[in-house]
C-alpha cells in the first residue's frame, strides 16, 4: 500500500510533502494566499471540526495533521484529556512568507502560548502551501517539529505550577532538588543528579556557563560550553573536581566506574574519585575477555586495562579483532529507566532520564553523546523523546570489500520521537574497519527518501553493498524507501524502492557522507555503466519488482542531473515532479550548461543513448521526454 503524504513529524530533521498536480501557468496571487492563511486562522475554533478544517485547506488528512490541527483549534493537549490548560494564539498578520519555487508559498506562523499568571512563550510552525491556482489554494507541507517539542515543554510548565509536588516528582526527586539548591552556594549550577538503587545519589555540578548542546558535540553550539563539570556524593562532598568537559553516568561504560572526558580525551576513575586510567586516551573499549576490562587506544597504539585495576604495556592488537569483544555492538537497545540507576535532569520542565553514552558508542555513531529517554520517576507530565535513539536489529549485513583492506558492517538505528507514542524513523549507520591504518569509522546514512520519512513497512529489498574506489573515497549501495512519480502517472504508479548510492570520504579521521541532492546519486561521481541500473526496484502499490530499472524513468534519472542545478524544464510536468522532490528545487535557470561536470556531460550522453535506443524500440512513447 503507498503511505500517505501528509504527516505531522515530532522531530527536527522533519519535512513532509504531498503530491500535488502543477499546471502549466504558475502566477502567485499575494491577495489571495493571504485571505487563505486568514480564513484557516479563522476556522480554528474550539467548536469547529478538525475533519472539516483538514478538508479544507490541506491537500490530503492524516491523523498526526489532526492533532496539529486540533491542538491550534484549542483541544484538548498532548497530555490533558480534558480540555486544554493554556491557550494557542497563532498570527497570521505577523507571518514570514517567502516563494521558494515557482507556485510555491513558504509561510512561517508565529505562535504564542499563554496562561494567567504564567509567563508567554512563542513557537512557530511552517507551511508549505501550493499557491499555482489562486482558486484552489491547498496546504502541501507542514514542519511542526518545533511547534510540538515548545508545546509540550509549555504544557509542562503549567503543570509545574498548577499540580502538588508529589503529583508529579517521586520523593528522591524532591529532596534532590532541595540538596541541588543548597549545593549551588559553592557551584555555578547542578545540571543532572543521578540515583543509585533508589538510594545513593550523586550531583553533577558545574562551574561556569552550562550548554548541553555544546556538552552534546553538536558543532553548531561547540564553542558554547565553557563550563567544567564535576562529581559530588551522596555525603555532599565533592568526589571529582570540575575540570571536566563531561561526566558520563556511574556504571555507564564500565561497572563501578566512570567515564570523564577532556579535551577529546577519555579517562576513568572510581565512585570515590580515585583514578583508573588517565584522561589521555583516544579510546575506551570494554571487552569481555578472560584478561581485561576495556582496550585503550592512544595513537595507533593499544593499551589494556586488566581485571585488577592495572594498565598493561602496549600490545599488538588490530581493531577489527577488539570490536568483536565489545559488547552492545549487537542487536541493544538503550532507555534510560534502569530502576537502579536513574539520571534526572535538575529541572521541573525537562521531564527525561539522562544518559551520557559511552564514549566509544559515540564514536561508532550508534547512539548521540548525550540522550533523553521517558523517565519513571515523574508523572502526569510529556516527554519529548525527539532526540532519543537506539539500536536495533544489527548488525544487518557484514560486507569486505575486494581489494581486502577494508571491512564493514552496516547497522540499524530505530528513532523515537514524542511521547513513546511510536517510532518514527529508522536510519542506518556503516562503519569501516580500514585494515591498513588499524582505525575504525562510522558514517550514517539516510534509507528513507519517502515524503514523509516513514516509508512504507512491507519493504522487498535488502541490498547493501560496499565498494572502495581508493584509500578515502567509498561508495554504498544501499535499498532505500522513495516515491518517484512520472510527469502525468496516477497515484498508483510510482517506484517505491530503488538502490541508493552513497559517496564517503575520510577527512581528518572522520568517514563523512559527500552531500548529493540526487536520487541516483552515481550520476554525479561515476561515469555510468549498465550495472548501476542493475538492482532491487519496486514499483506501485502491488509491490512488483524487477532487477533493472524500467526503461521509462531513464528520463528521470537524466533530468534529476539538471534539476540539481535548478534548471528550468520547458515541460512544467517535469517541473511538477521535482517541485514535489523538493530538496529547495528552484527552477529558474534557463540553461545550466557551464555548471555541468564532465561526469555529468558523460552520463547525459550515456543515457540520452539509453533512451533513444528505447524509445526505437517503442516509437509510441514521447510523453515523458527528458529535458
């Protein structure tokens, strides 16, 4: 069955387009979009509908529209069963519109939150609306992602201040939170508190200016964590001083120890704040085996810390062996709510557990530097697992290469998003084992090229192959979800799964994916050949496969090389299709012939012999002209 096009996505990677017919003359009509947007604000009403509202200005309905649609409306919360407890004020007048492609309106709608006695907060939310015909005027696209993660920290925040205590925190909870006050007379702040067997806990403090993103690694926000972290026990005295850039979780990468962080570099020490190993290695692996604990990398040499304590001088040991003895490189999956070991936040709206993942996880690019997960210790409140992942099912295939110096393995990874409601997409993550250089990479990849990143769930194909094309330059074969539609084909005539190929290099000791808006990305680095429209192809909603491309979309695959140069098409059906790819597709470039590579002037040639070699074959089909 062909999934829906429209979604609410609770997350911020999210952007949902649905499938719109596109007429030959486009002309914007500013009147008219903004008596649309006035007459949409106009209809959210606690007494209207939803089913009428979606009917009416959105191009198809979904079930997660209707709660964006009757969260807007004032209905009930994500959390409240009864009624909404602060009101939604959307501004149409203050919107930020902007035509990003012809027939094309980008709206942004500011949002504020608001409740007597409780401060205002504001959100926004951003529309894609298909303005080609100023009569039939329709809402194509819709990125909630902010909207929902800013209502439900908004919706907790009332409950913060409206519910009893013991209605919302656990008894531990509370008295941490008066322990964490009083431990902020000698630390800047206490971020995170973490219980042990319900019992013992223990205070993350800090001094300096805390920003869990910049703690996080994310490189947007790296130069913004100049705070230091430390340890204090359940005795109130200080077990590690803050000279860290990250305390990972007690038992978090080892048992009875901890990880600290410096600098890039990675140490342990133990719950009295004795140290192990020194935070001046690359790496920490834990291994089972029947002489150590973990395997220390610094440099290109490896180190092991033995069972009672000691650290070994170096030995001769090559990385694809020590991953084989690492646990939790198989199918695992990571909550956060071990009921013997929960990190809170120190925090009356952040509602989710905490946790610090193990440094060589991170690495490995399975799970993010620092995690949320639902928390069984609060109640009556939402949780935002946005940022939450885990890994399941892997690794899913094992692939060397032919040249024998590379090894690989390529792993699932399930996202969870609002609520614990449901997951929302999975990704997949290779990592590369070079045999040469003794190192160990990991890049991840997109498998869900679908309109609204779900996909369907009855896939057919499983390919994954790995090819290096020199020491840094790989190429992946990958099955992925998609929806290609051809100028004028129906609903039920699209593919839907194709082999995607994927270009990663090394740089700087990071496998890094080379950014491609195509589709068929080999039209851009490989001179094509038959075997790159060799594979596993499924096509409409009956699933039927076939093991090479279908002669009738060689002319997608050649206008996609122009399209990514925003060419504009003298066939506005081919205009339409790539409107509905998105991928910010302009088309305003009459020609785009001096921003052509040589690859891509190869396999324009190579595949306008392709299809005129078909069309010889079959003289009756000229509606799908390329270019």
């Amino acid at each position: 069955m062909k999934p829906k096009f429209i979604s609410i996505a609770l997350a911020s990677v999210l952007s949902i387009l649905l499938i719109v017919s596109c007429k030959h003359t486009i002309k914007t009509d500013d009147a008219a979009l903004k008596a649309f947007l006035n007459n949409f604000s106009s209809a959210l009403k606690p007494d209207t509908n939803p089913h009428e509202i979606t009917k009416k200005y959105f191009k198809e309905e979904d079930f997660k529209i209707l709660d964006l649609v009757n969260l807007l409306r004032g209905g009930n919360g994500i959390g409240v069963r009864r009624g909404p407890i602060f009101k939604v004020n959307i501004d149409v007048d203050e919107a930020n519109i902007s035509y990003p492609a012809p027939g094309t309106a980008q709206v942004i709608i500011p949002v504020s939150f608001t409740r007597d006695s409780i401060e205002t907060r504001r959100s926004a939310f951003t529309l894609k609306i298909n303005v080609i015909d100023s009569k039939k005027i329709k809402i194509i696209q819709v990125d909630g992602a902010e909207f929902f993660k800013d209502y439900i920290a908004y919706e907790n925040l009332v409950k913060s201040k409206t519910l009893a205590d013991k209605d919302i925190y656990a008894p531990i909870t509370l008295a941490s939170f008066k322990i964490a006050e009083q431990l902020k007379s000698r630390y800047d702040s206490v971020v995170w508190f973490e219980h042990i067997n319900n019992k013992s806990t223990y205070y993350f403090v800090v001094k300096g200016k805390w920003d869990a993103y910049g703690a996080s690694g994310d490189p947007r926000f790296a130069d913004k964590n100049e705070a230091k972290m430390g340890l204090v026990g359940p005795n109130l005295k200080e077990i590690i001083s803050p000279e860290y850039d990250l305390i990972h979780n007690i038992d978090g990468t080892l048992k009875g120890l901890i990880e600290l962080d410096k600098a890039n570099k990675h140490g342990l020490c133990d719950t009295t704040g004795k140290m192990i190993v020194p935070v001046e290695y690359d790496q920490i692996f834990p291994v089972d085996n029947a002489d150590a604990l973990a395997i220390l990398r610094k440099g290109n040499d490896f180190y092991q810390l033995k069972k009672d304590l000691t650290i070994s001088g170096k030995v001769d040991l090559k990385i694809a062996d020590v991953l084989t003895q690492v646990p939790h490189i198989g199918p695992a999956v990571i909550t956060g709510s071990d009921p013997d070991n929960i990190t809170e936040y120190n925090s009356r709206e952040k509602q989710g557990t905490v946790v610090i993942t193990p440094s060589y996880l991170v690495d490995l690019g399975l799970f993010e530097k620092i995690a949320s997960y639902k928390n069984p210790l609060r109640k009556n409140v939402e949780f935002d697992e946005s940022n939450s992942k885990a890994i399941v099912n892997i690794p899913v295939k094992d692939h060397p290469d032919s040249t024998g110096f590379f090894e690989t393995a390529l792993y699932s990874i399930r996202n969870y998003f609002i609520g614990g409601r449901s997951e929302f997409y999975d990704n997949k993550v290779v990592r590369v084992i070079d045999k040469k250089n003794n190192r160990v990479y990991s890049s991840e990849l997109n498998d869900d090229f679908t309109e609204e990143g779900e996909g369907p769930e009855d896939t057919k194909c499983s390919e994954y192959t790995f090819k290096a094309i020199n020491d840094s330059l790989f190429e992946v074969k990958l099955s992925s979800q998609v929806e290609i539609s051809l100028p004028g084909s129906n609903d039920g005539n699209y593919l839907s799964e194709i082999p995607v190929y994927h270009y990663l290099q090394i740089k700087q000791n990071e496998l890094k994916e080379i950014p491609c808006s195509r589709l068929f990305s080999f039209t851009k680095f490989i001179k094509m050949d038959d075997s790159y429209l060799t594979g596993c192809y499924t096509y409409n909603e009956n699933h039927e496969q076939s093991v090479k491309l279908k002669s009738q979309y060689l002319n997608y695959v050649k206008n996609e090389i122009y399209a990514s140069y925003g060419y504009k098409f003298k066939d506005s059906l081919w205009t339409a299709v790539f409107i509905d790819r998105g991928h910010d597709y302009t088309g305003k470039n009459v020609s785009v012939d001096d921003s052509l590579t040589v690859i891509d002037k190869y396999n324009i040639n190579w595949l306008s012999q392709k299809i005129k070699a078909t069309q010889n074959k079959t003289p009756a089909n000229k509606s799908l002209a390329a270019k």
